[in-house]
C-alpha cells in the first residue's frame, strides 16, 4: 500500500483530545484516524473494495 498524506485544520482544543485519546489508547493519531474510517458505512455509493491488508500491497 502507497501511504498518502491528509491535512486537517482542527482546533488546538480538538487536537489535544485526538492526542490524549490516542495516547489513553497507547495508539497513534494515524491509527485512530484509520479505524474510524474504516468504521464508516456507506450505503449510496456502489460497494468500495479496499485493501486495507498491508502484507497483500504489491
């Protein structure tokens, strides 16, 4: 899998909470971010097939 990055502009205030939530979780911001992606469900658009298996990027 090819990483990509992504900017966000967030309040200083939500920024702490995403760091002290991740560090409570003994996770990084990326992982959280990540797992609530893939959290999310969409129903109007066709099915997405993602590869979120790393081991299988090739």
């Amino acid at each position: 899998m090819k990483n990509k990055a992504l900017n966000l502009r967030v309040s200083e205030k939500r920024l702490n909470i995403l760091r002290a939530y991740a560090m409570d979780r003994d996770k990084t911001m990326t992982a959280i971010v990540e797992e609530w992606i893939d959290s999310l469900s969409i129903k109007s658009l066709p099915a997405i097939h993602l590869n979120t298996d790393s081991k299988n990027s090739g």
